[in-house]
RNA sequence: GCCGCCUUAGCUCAGCCGGUAGAGCGGCGCUUUCGUAAAGCGCAGGUCCAGGGUUCGAGUCCCUGAGGCGGCUCCA
C-alpha cells in the first residue's frame, strides 16, 4: 500500500499504481477537475504518473497554487517549439526551462526568427492549444533515447545526452504531444488545452550550454497563465514598470543625461541630479564621521607599477581603459608583453593585434591568418623584436628566453622601468599608500579611510546600462585596516551601516549575497588558509546578525570574499548595490604592517566597502525606487509657488526669500499662466510642495499648501509650513 | 564582445509599393490677469545617426561604422 498524507492532515491509503489522477478523483470529482498536476513530497509530478511505493505528502495542485503555474509554462514552452518545428523545419531544440514570470527555449533553426514571425508562431500555437492533446511520458534507457534524439535529428539533444549520460544511467524521460517528442524531464499539463492564455515578448542571443565560446543560438522568451485576465494584468503591470525606468525619467526630470560625444558609459549629472547626489553624499558623509572614518581624496589616475602590484593590472586587463605610457612604443611592448603571457591569440586578440602591427608598419608580410598558436606566438615574438631594434632597446633577457611566457616576464622588466599610467580601476592602492604613509601602531587600529572615490572600468559595449552599469563611477567607497580580532566587529558595524542608508531611503526589496571563491577557478590570488578564514568569518558574522541570505560560489572579488547586497531594477534585473569584503591580500602585496603591543610588526587585514555601491548605480535604482518623486529631503526642487496672477509677485517673490533664507530648494513660477497650468508643470516635475499664491494668502500672510500626492492641504501660515517642511527633511521622512 | 531589433524637429512619434518631410508637446512672440493637472492665435525649428553603394531619383533598398534597446557572456 501506499501512505498518503494529505495538506489537511488526513491520511489515506491506495493501491500499488495508484496515479495522481486517481487518487484526486477519490478526493472529489471537482478537485479532480480543476486539477492541474500533484505535488509529492514537494516534487510536481505529471497527474498521470503513478505514485511511488511508501509513505508520502501528496497535494493537488490546482490553477491557484504558484507552482502549477510554472508547469503551465513549461508545457506552453513545449507548444511554442512545437510551433517553431513546424514553421521552421530543421529547427534544432536546445533547452526550454521556465523562468520567473513565463518561460524561454533556446532554438537554433536555418532561418533566423525575428519578432515579425512572432504573429505566425502564435497563431500556430493557438491551434495546438486548441486540438487540447495530451502530454505523455515515456521513458527510454539512456543508449535508447540518445538514438531516439538522433533519430529526431536533435543534435543538440542529442550532445545533452553524451554530456549527462554519466548522472542519468538508468533511463531518460521524454514527452510527446501529437507529432511532437521532446527530451524532457516534465512535470506537464494533463493536455494543452489548459493553457489559458500566452504572448511571445522577445528574442535574443543565448550562447549553447551558456558558454561564450559555443554557438549561439536564438533564445525566444514567452510568458502564459491560465486567464486572458491574468495575462492582461501582467503586460499591463511591465507597462507601468517601465514607466518607472531610470533613463526614461532621468531624461524627464532632467537628472542626467549621456552624451556620444563625451563617451558611452560617461554619466553627465545635471544641476537637478547633482543636487540627489550632493545630499546623499552628505548624508553618509556625517554618517562615516560619526562612525570614526578619516575623509582622504586620492588622484583619477596611478602608476602602472601600483596596479601590477595590486594584481589589478594584470587580472582585469580586457576591462580597463590601455594604460598610458609617456613612451608612445611602450604601449605596443605592453600589448606584446600582454598576449606573450596569456601565451595566446585568440581570433579577436589577434585581430587587434594586426591591426596594432599594421599602424605600426610592422605586419609581418608572410603573415597567414590561418597559423597554428605556436606560430602565432612566433610573429608577435618577431614584431617584438622589430618594435625592440626599431626603437634601439637591447634586451638580453629577452632574447635569451625560448619560450612565450619568458619573453613575457623579460618584456615586463622592461616595462616596469617605463614611466606609465592607469586610469584607476580601484581605489584600494591609493589608499593604502595612505596607510603607508605614517608607521602605524596596534593603538591606531582599525583605521578607517574614506573617499568619494571615482574609478574607471572599460565595461564591454553589451553591458552598458543607463546609470547601472557605466565605465565612470564614484564608490563611497572605504578601506579599514585592523588586526584580527577587529574583523568580526568591523564587518558587523559595515553591514549595519548597509542596513541603515537601506532602511533609511525605504530600499526593502533586497537580498543579501555571499560571494565565495570557485574552487575551479584559478583567478583567485592568495593563500587558500586565508580564503577559508575569511569566507568562514563572513558566513559567521551574516548568521549571528540573523539574515537571509544565499552563499554563491565564483561570486567573490579575486582577493577576497564578499557580503553584497542585490536589488532588482524596475524590470527585474539585479543589481549590486553594497558590498562589504574581506581581504587577507593586498596586505600582503603591498607588505603592510602595524607594531602590535609586543613591539614586532604584524599583518593588518583590510575591509573594502561601498554601502552605496556606486553613487550612480544607486541613484539609477533610487530613481526608479521613488519612480522620479524623490522624498522632500532629497528632492532636488523642494517647493513650488504658484502665482495666481502677476499681481502677487511681489508677495510670492517675499515667501521664496523667506524659504530660501531657512534653506529650502524653492522655485517661484510668476509666469502669466493660469494656476492650473502651473501646478500641472510642478506635478509632473514631481516637486513635493506647491504653494498657491493668492488674494486671501496674500491679504492673511498664508501659504496654500498643495502636497504633489495627497492634493490641496489648506492654507497655513507661512512659519508654520516652514517647521513642518524643515522637521520633514531633518527626519528624512519618506513620505509616499 | 556576441545575437536580434531600433535611430526622422528639443521630446514623443507618423511617413504606403523608392518620387524630394509631417503631427502633438515643448520653444519664441502677441493677446488673456485667471484659485489647485493643459487659455487662444501666430511664428521659428530637419546634414531623416554617419559614410559608402544601387537607382533617372533613397528617410524608404544594400553594405560598413557609431549610438541605443532586449538578452547572452562578463562584472575587481
């Protein structure tokens, strides 16, 4: 028999083969109606399938409950490659997972989809979904399904199988629908006639296996529910979402604005932004004074050598600005120097590379595309050679060594000896010269530098977006240097403060990540003792405070393991924000020490932290967060006066003086508009206040009040709209 | 960087099968002196993203590039 327990409490028994179906319908012939898939143990099963021997939890699922929902969407996944094969013959299927809010397969067909075919896709779809076929599991042993996927001429299913055979010994599933078979682990709707409703939204590159090396294929992403109601309700709820974008109100409100002709990825800050900008910065300003941190400015740019040393240099070369060498020919050696040590060329290097070569007029005439790495290697140790003779450096060293990676380390001798620059990547080696600058006592610690500090990442063109992903930013950026056991007390103190600027502007949509080291991975620097220390420190001190949070492998900086905090933009996107790291490194690189009570020197250990993240990172987010209606304290035009008519300027130009004088962002608008006119205008500028300006206020010394989201308030006098505003702002309330 | 789409007035957008460019808002001028989300009339404003090609003729078709959007990959 098999033990059923059922989300009432209730127990029941049923046969041996008993399937999910059957055993709804003994629960009621309604429910079984309604049914969409069972859930068992907390797996969603297909209702078809037959119950597992033993005791179990077992739940109908119904259209109500989140997770049936999900299955609607793989099956309406299934219906839309169907459509695909049909429309596009020789389409090949990779994977059709569900996502958050619909679901996407992966495709890769002769012709290439475009939005344009989406009409054609759908209205396919709409007949499958109307003949109501029934989805059907079969399972095959794992030999058998590979030549079943083959047989289907599946070759991308077909390489899934070769790669999983190893986890899947015992047999795969399939699902087929009409002429349809596809590999498949379900669970499915009992027959696509319970897909309600569904829309086709996009198409997009999506690399096979996610691996940017594969091919790419076409990804089309979709959504379903079961109503035309529910499905309305949502594209009408991304319409209002995008409404709230950042660079759409951005450019509305004359926030920010990016020009072609300053660069992509440069964010200008207009006057109305600057003043955002220059109160938040204020705001953790005090805040940092009165948490004992030391206010530093440190210079845009540094030596090469700081960032050799740092290991910024060379690790995250491809997403920096070149470095700039006062020797123009450096650059070129520094190029060489660079493939020499990755010891290769891949096709877009050595595009460059040519190209580099051909400016300098030194292309190799003999030089075939088509040439083995090795030989590769050999022309760009042969431009080496000409660029070395050219400009009459003679390098033993170099032309002593055999090999790529010798060449390499003779080459960056050379080029440690030549005066070159980086625009900074990070603000930690500066800071740290800072420590450097002054012995440093175990009495000293820990100390706290910092600053507004603005760094410069060549982000990839794809990746640029609006505030949230640029290639100039400024981090509130922080670098604390303490003995041991300071760490835990430190990195509590850092995430409250997170926690603080968070509660403070009204951010409780986050969630909190722990970024571990990838123990695949060789970017990491450092002594695995140390990571293990650090990444055990962080976890411990999350915990203790209580939070949620999810600990991610491959997610931590390459000295250091890291604490972020995560947001998600108006449509969905995360972002990270704060971010509190520990480091056991860069010590260490730059030889850093403190006298500790025993008169020996000692190691400090470093904190990098930034609450903010990046001040446009967070203001994009902030914007988009108040949707553009920024709470008083931050609102970059505070109040608004509104004249009746002309003839009370004079009285109107009085109170702006007066307001002015207690420190408010006034604007008076004396515009011989009507007043409808002109409260329109400061309500869609999304100002806090408007004051109506007329006879009676004139005549009694009153101000209108008219607040931008609850309407007209009455009028007061004018010292007591300047109370409450100035309590408003110093308490930083949020108001809605 | 990769795949797909987009780029027309300051902004939002129309512009058919290739025949020489339009609207609304905004701006400016005049009139209106007005009570809580748009007063009326008039005027100005365009290298149709850039470069090349096809064509008698290109905003429209083709190629290359730049910028943007959505993803993917990346993100110290």
């Amino acid at each position: 028999m098999i033990t059923l327990k059922l989300p009432d409490g209730s127990v029941k028994e049923v046969a041996p083969g008993t399937t999910a179906r059957q055993v709804a319908e003994t629960i009621g012939k309604r429910l079984a109606q309604a049914a969409v898939a069972a859930k068992v143990d907390g797996e969603v099963i297909d209702l078809a399938r037959e119950l597992p021997p033993g005791e179990h939890t077992f739940q109908v699922l119904t259209e109500k409950d989140p997770d049936a929902l999900d299955v609607l969407r793989h099956s309406c996944a299934h219906v839309m490659a169907r459509a695909v094969l049909r429309l596009f013959p020789g389409t090949q299927l990779a994977f059709g997972p569900t996502i958050e809010n619909g679901f996407y397969y992966d495709i890769d067909s002769p012709t290439p989809i475009r939005e344009d075919d989406f009409p054609r896709i759908e209205a396919e779809m709409q007949k499958i979904v109307a003949l109501a076929e029934p989805f059907e599991r079969f399972e095959r042993p794992t030999a058998e399904a590979r030549g079943l996927c083959a047989d289907l001429r599946q070759t991308l299913k077909v390489e899934h199988i070769d790669d999983l055979a190893r986890d899947h010994p015992d047999g795969l599933s399939f699902y087929r629908q009409g002429e349809f078979i596809d590999l498949c682990r379900g669970p499915h709707l009992p027959h696509a006639g319970r897909i309600g409703a569904f829309k086709l939204l996009s198409i997009a590159g999506a690399y096979w296996k996610n691996d940017a090396s594969r091919k790419q294929l076409q990804r089309l992403y979709g959504t379903a529910f079961f109503s035309h109601k529910d499905l309305d309700a949502y594209l009408h709820q991304l319409e209002e979402a995008k409404k709230r974008d950042h660079r759409l109100l951005g450019k509305q409100l004359k926030l920010f604005t990016i020009s072609t002709m300053v660069g992509s990825g440069l964010i200008l800050w207009m006057p109305k932004g600057a003043i955002v900008r220059g109160v938040l910065e204020s705001f953790i300003k005090d805040e940092l004074l009165k948490r004992g941190y030391q206010p530093v400015y440190t210079p845009h740019i540094g030596r090469l050598e700081l960032y050799r040393t740092s290991g910024h240099f060379p690790y995250y070369r491809d997403a920096q600005f070149p470095p700039m060498y006062t020797r123009p020919a450096a650059g070129a050696l520094d190029l060489c120097q660079y493939r020499l040590s990755l010891g290769e060329l891949d096709d877009k290097r050595e595009t460059e590379f040519l190209q580099y070569a051909k400016t300098a007029y030194f292309v190799p005439p003999d030089y075939e595309r088509a040439a083995t790495q090795a030989e590769k290697l050999e022309y760009l140790h042969r431009y080496t050679l000409k660029m070395l003779e050219t400009m009459q450096v003679d390098l033993p060293a170099y032309r002593a060594a055999t090999d790529a990676k010798g060449r390499a380390e003779a080459l960056l001798q050379w080029l440690a000896d030549q005066e070159g620059f980086l625009l900074k990547p990070m603000n930690c080696p500066h800071h740290i010269h800072i420590y450097k600058a002054e012995p440093r006592s175990y009495r000293d610690l820990p100390v706290r530098l910092a600053e507004f500090g603005t760094v410069y990442r060549y982000e990839q063109t794809g990746e640029l977006n609006g505030m949230t992903r640029v290639r100039g930013f400024t981090q509130d950026d922080a670098h604390l240097f303490m003995t041991a056991d300071q760490v835990e007390a430190e990195l509590k103190s850092n995430i409250e403060l997170v926690l603080f600027i968070f509660t403070t502007l009204g951010l409780s949509d986050y969630r909190v990540r722990i970024g571990l080291r990838d123990p695949a991975s060789s970017k990491y620097v450092g002594d695995p003792a140390d990571w293990d220390r650090a990444e055990k420190t962080l976890i411990d001190v999350v915990k203790n405070l209580g939070m949620n949070y999810s600990a991610e492998a491959g997610e931590a900086a390459f000295y250091g393991p890291k604490i972020d905090f995560v947001v998600r933009d108006c449509i969905g996107r995360e972002w990270q924000l704060g971010t509190v790291q520990l480091d056991y490194n860069l010590p260490k690189r730059f030889d850093l020490e403190y006298i500790g009570p025993d008169n020996a020197p000692h190691r400090p250990i470093m904190i990098h932290r930034a609450p903010f993240g990046s001040l446009e990172r967070f203001m994009g987010i902030l914007i988009e967060h108040f949707a553009g209606a920024f709470p008083a304290w931050l609102a970059p035009e505070q109040v608004r006066l509104v004249t009746v008519s002309e003839k009370f300027t004079a009285y109107g130009r009085q109170v702006e003086g007066e307001l002015r004088a207690h420190g408010f962002r006034v604007q008076g608008d004396y515009r011989p508009e009507k007043i409808g006119f002109k409260i329109r205008e400061a309500q869609l500028e999304k100002v806090p206040y408007m004051l109506v300006i007329g006879e009676k206020e004139q005549s009694a010394g009153t101000v209108a009040v008219r607040s931008r989201s609850e309407g007209d308030l009455g009028a007061v006098p004018v010292a007591e709209f300047v109370a409450r505003l100035a309590r408003e702002v110093r308490e930083r309330r949020l108001g809605r």
